[in-house]
C-alpha cells in the first residue's frame, strides 16, 4: 500500500495493448520533482508512465489494485488528456469513489472547466503542483473530502525543492525520439521555471509568466549528484535558460571550478546570448542551443507572432554558435494570422540564409491557453469544441493526422504540408550541408553517430514533411 500514484497520461490506448505516445524521449521531469517533494514530506509515493514502461490501460489498473493508493494524480497535456479520462473513468468503474482522482498539468491549467465536463476526476490542480499535492495527499489519509479546483502557488525559491526522484523511473526506458537505447541516458533537468515572453502560439497560463531561476551552484550539485547516472550528459528542457545572463554564468563557473567533464544542450532565445556568454558556455561543456525563430518573415515573426527578435539578432547567435563549437538548432512554424504564400516562402529560405546548422519545422497547432488558439476559435479556424471533440475520439488515434491546425485564409492544409517538405529538402539536400556536417563530424565525432540514429526521421521529413513525432 503506498500513499501517492502519480500517472503520465499517454496520447492513446485505443486498440492497443501498448499505449501510443512519444514520452520516451525525457521522463516526466515535472512530476518527478512532485514525486520528491512528497517524499520529503514523508509520503510513499510510485510513479506509473504508461509509454515507456509499456503499460496497456488494463495493466496501468493492475498496477493500482496492487498499489492500493490513497490519492492518484495524473498529468496530462491537452495531447494527453484523452487517456487521462480513459484512464479516470477505468479508476471509478473499478475502485468507485474511495480513491480521490486529480488532474495536473498544463491542459487543466488552462481549461479549469475540463473537470466538470468529465466528473471522472474528482479535483484538478492548477500550477505548480509539489505544495498541493502534498497538503491533498494528508488530507486523503485523514479521508477528508476533496474536490474541485485547487490553485497553486508558486515556488518563489526554486532551490527550496529536492532533486527530482529519478530513482522511481527506470532510466533505460527513456532515449532520444528517433535513436537507440544505447549507452546511459541523457539526464533531463531544469535551470528555471515559467516565461515572461507572450509569443501568441504559447500557451500562458498564470504561473508562467513568473521567471525564476536555480542558483548555479544549487543546478551543478544536481549535476554532480546524478553525473554517473547519465554519465555528464545533460539536457536543460526548460523554456529560457539564459534570461539572466550572470546566473548563467555563474552556472558555468561552477561547472569549471568543479572540473566536471560535462556535455549539455539547453533552450533559449537568440536576443539573449552574446559572445562572452556564448564562449563561458562552451568552456563549460554546452554543445547544442535551440533558438525558437518561428518565422523567417520578419513580420510575421514580430507583428502578429510576438517574437520581438531582429535578423541581426538570429544571424549573430548563429555565428557566435558556429565560432565557439556549438550546434546552432532552429524551430520554425508554418500557418500564422494572416500568413501568405510570400510569408511562408520567406520560411523556407530562412534557415540556409542565416546559416543554421540544424532545423525543424511544423504546422501550427493552436494550443489551449494560447492567444493564437482564441483568435482561431473566434474565425472559425477551429472548432470550439475541439478539445471535447478529441477527447470523445472523433479525431480518432492520429493526433498529427486530424488535430486541427491553423490553415491561414487563402491557404489549404496541402499548401503548408508541401512548403514544410520542400523547407526540409531546401536545407538538407544541399552540398554546402553536408561539407558542414562533415566538419562537425571531425569536431565532435559523437554527432555522426546521433545523425545516424535519426536516419528514418530525416527521411520521413523529406519525403512526407513529417518527423514522426506527436509535434509534428
């Protein structure tokens, strides 16, 4: 028996004895940290994550008969909360009401109400969940009511948390999206939670417009502290690392004062690197940025997409990117407000014109909490119902093939599908590519063997657009 059953919602476990979903690439990072604060606290806590432990819906049951938990919450996106019901509803047919069934996550954060349209779940948390969770897993052992919404405050001092409990998934079960289960996994961490930036394709809810940030020294004790585990490979998944330029660097200073031999990737924004930052993060083992551009229409990019970055700003992080040894990654997005046929051109030059060394790009998805999802809805982009409609599954188990996506007016879905394939053969399919591949295979040997395992992905890109992953 054990106090908190916390679940990792899939995409689908329709006509499947596995489930489908592409969360094999990180563990639930977030409630890893939920599962921590718990255990702090004093509770026993397991966490179930259907995916990668190849979990069907009947066995995620079994393993709650066996668990006989007081309280079970489960996380879900909006791409997840599908089965979140599925699984909610299987939980009640099975146990009834004793055991009290949460909603976390981002969806519920922007959709409240979600709850009441599906009665399976008998509470939702909005925000941050560590300090909720824990005062409802005491008030489940006391058999105290517990229902409806209930909001969270945020961490003001992140390094207040414990290190996320990594010991209660298996780490073999999580690898790169498209690679092998070859060697230890890449260990996924956070330098900083929420976002101050409103691009209109974001989602936003009311936590993440408050920015806070781990001291250096508190992130490389993590980093220490689970070095064997991934064998100093790490991956920062939070939205903006770089915000504050000086934590940045003192994260890095700790890193080389502490001698750690290191590799690590992170996400940020071109306006907030420059040259004395981009070298103390090479010194200190980073070998991959990902900068967000979304548009190569300076327009579309700045006026109706919110970015707020110049050219000059993007070429120059690229540069400095490139003269320090450190892969330049790009996302880009077909499908705005407005967006034109000339628009959409400008996107798929853009990347070989400022020199990338590696892109993506995807259709647009109207996200729930968004801007952008508002404004589709109120043109009819959308359904209203879309959300509703996908959980009662009339979007059927392809969430790439039939979720909708904003088509601008004038434009077909064929037309942004044919531009996203011909943007991947544009940049892929280019001698000057490959020589510059070639060059970072002698650099860093490890990138050809990374490449190699994403061979299929490529392919697919270049031949059907799509990358084979939920966000495609």
């Amino acid at each position: 028996m054990i106090d908190v059953l916390l679940i990792h919602a899939p995409i689908s476990f329709e006509n499947r004895d596995t489930p489908l979903g592409d969360q094999t690439s990180n563990p639930p990072i977030g409630l890893l940290y939920i599962a921590s604060y718990l255990e702090k606290e004093g509770f026993n806590v397991k966490v179930i994550d259907p995916v990668p432990q190849g979990l069907s819906l009947k066995k995620v049951i079994n393993e709650i008969k066996k668990y006989k938990p007081k309280i079970i919450g489960i996380s879900a996106v909006t791409f997840g909360t599908r089965s979140a019901v599925e699984i909610a509803k299987k939980i009640k047919e099975n146990f009834g009401n004793k055991i009290p069934i949460g909603l976390g996550g981002m969806h519920i954060s922007c959709d409240p109400d979600f709850i009441k349209r599906y009665p399976y779940f008998d509470f939702g948390v909005i925000g941050e969940g560590e300090e909720v969770m824990a005062k409802l897993t005491k008030k489940a052992i006391e058999k105290k009511k517990i229902k409806g919404i209930y909001e969270a405050q945020i961490i003001k001092n992140l390094d207040d948390l414990p290190f996320p409990a990594r010991h209660l998934v298996n780490p073999s079960n999580y690898y790169p999206p498209h690679g092998k289960k070859t060697g230890k996994p890449v260990a996924t961490m956070i330098s900083s939670r929420g976002c101050p930036y409103r691009c209109t394709f974001c989602s936003q809810p009311k936590n993440r417009a408050a920015y806070r940030i781990r001291s250096g020294k508190n992130i490389v004790d993590e980093m220490e502290k689970i070095y064997d585990y991934c064998d100093g490979k790490y991956s920062f998944v939070c939205d903006t690392m770089t915000m504050y330029k000086q934590k940045t660097i003192d994260m890095c200073n700790e890193i080389i004062k502490r001698k750690l031999k290191v590799k690590w990737l992170a996400n940020t924004r071109v306006n907030l690197v420059d040259e004395e930052l981009i070298a103390k993060m090479a010194e200190a083992g980073c070998t991959d940025l990902f900068f967000g551009v979304e548009s190569g229409n300076s327009h579309i990019r700045n006026d109706v997409v919110h970015k707020n970055i110049t050219d000059r700003q993007i070429e120059t992080a690229m540069k400095l990117c490139w003269k320090y040894k450190i892969q330049s990654n790009i996302y880009m997005m077909l499908g705005f407000p407005t967006e034109t046929k000339k628009e959409i051109e400008d996107s798929i030059t853009y990347p070989t014109k400022i020199g990338a060394d590696v892109m993506g790009i995807h259709i647009t998805w109207p996200q729930p909490g968004s801007p952008l999802y508002d404004e589709a809805i109120r043109d009819k982009i959308i359904p209203k119902t879309v959300v509703d409609d996908y959980v009662q599954g009339k979007y059927g188990e392809s969430v790439t093939a039939y979720w909708p996506v904003y088509v601008p007016k004038g434009l077909e879905l064929s037309d942004l599908v044919e531009a996203k394939k011909r943007a991947y053969r544009k940049f892929y399919l280019r001698p000057a590519w490959l020589i510059r591949r070639l060059q970072w295979y002698f650099k860093t040997p490890e990138k050809f063997f990374s490449d190699f395992g994403e061979i299929g992905a490529v392919l697919s890109a270049l031949f059907t657009g799509a990358t084979g992953s939920v966000e495609s």
